[in-house]
C-alpha cells in the first residue's frame, strides 16, 4: 500500500480548509479559523491501487509565508495552493507560496520544481465580486509549472474530488520516477564498481 503524503497552504479566508474538508466528507463546513496545525488521514483506492492519504494543513495566521518557513516543506510528496477569487491579496500570497515550495524543492538539474503542485482558485461561486481573473491563475501556474484549477468548496464536491486525484495520480508518478532514477542510479554505481574490481584483477595478473 502506498503513502502519499500531502500539504495544504494558502491564506486566511481563502477556504483552503473548506476544499479539503469537502474532499474527505462531501460536505461543506463553511469557514472557520483553526490555531492549530491539522494533519488528516484517509485510506481511498485510484486506478485499482489501495493509498495512505495524509493531508497536512498548517494553521493560517497573520504570516502564511513565515508559516510555511516554520514549516517540513521537504515533507509532501505535493502541495495544493489555495487563493479566493474575490480576494487580491490571497493571490498575491499563492505566488509567494509558489515561490517558496520552488526555492525549497528545486530540482537542481532541471531547473524545475521536483514535486507535483496544484493551484486552487477557491470561491467560484462569488465571480460576481471577482478580484482575480481566470486567466491571471492560469498564467501564475504556467509560470511555475503547476496544474490550475478554479472551484467552489460550496457547491461542487465532483470539481473538488477530480482535482485531488489527478494531483494523487502526479504524484504516483512522481514518486515511481524519483525510485526508478535510484534504482539506475544504484545500478550505474554497482556495474562501476564491479568493472573497478574485475578492470584491476586483470591488471594484476
């Protein structure tokens, strides 16, 4: 069975922990303000294959970003990056969210963010005081290379249920690449090493 352990950021009011509650229970809570820091747990089967979920959802406070720098980045095998449609400053916050998962998790070789991320443009049910336009999410994800999607916490359980497994499924992904790239790497290592000792027996003899 496999563990898939992922991180729930975004700033206060942005319904980060309303998506996530709707995901695991299909209900709606509504908002709330938590002081604490939750990690959630649920077993769910995609494609056949029977996962660990675990969701970590870090307490939104004055600082989202100090929050995070406090914070195990290294930790998730994903993230989902939650903002309000109607809210220009939980925006600006996701960009620096984004900027913090990619100095943190950077792959050095290719110049990319190494983990799978999702950004959530949350609230869609209040386009009619909209701050942030459709297209302004899908360029900031481009810009980091992340899937984007709008929803509304409020009223679809499905947008938020499909968003949630094709970041499970990126993961797996993510995670069987990352174990073959070590597994070759290991093989690489074992077949230089063998060749060291067979290369100096013969010149020994």
């Amino acid at each position: 069975m496999n563990d898939i352990k992922l991180a729930l950021l975004g700033s206060p009011g942005a319904g980060k922990s309303a998506v996530l509650v709707r995901f695991l229970t299909r209900r709606f809570i509504g908002e709330y303000a938590s002081n604490s820091n939750s990690l959630y747990h649920k077993r769910l089967s995609i494609d056949g294959r029977q996962l660990n979920l675990e969701v970590f959802d870090p307490c939104s406070q004055s600082s989202e970003v100090q929050c995070i720098l406090q914070e195990p980045l290294l930790w998730a095998d994903g993230f989902v990056v939650v903002y309000n449609i109607s809210d220009r400053a939980s925006f600006i916050n996701a960009n620096n969210i984004l900027m913090q998962i990619r100095e943190a998790r950077m792959d050095n070789c290719k110049g990319e963010v190494e983990v799978p991320v999702v950004l959530v443009g949350n609230k869609q049910d209040l386009c009619h005081v909209r701050q942030v336009l459709e297209d302004e999410g899908l360029c900031l994800a481009q810009e980091y290379h992340c899937h984007f999607q709008e929803v509304s916490a409020a009223e679809s359980y499905q947008d938020i249920a499909n968003l949630f497994t094709q970041l499970i499924r990126q993961v797996m992904e993510h995670l069987k690449y990352r174990a073959d790239r070590r597994r070759y790497s290991g093989s690489k290592s074992m077949a230089k090493l063998i060749n060291n000792m067979f290369g100096k027996r013969r010149k020994s003899v």
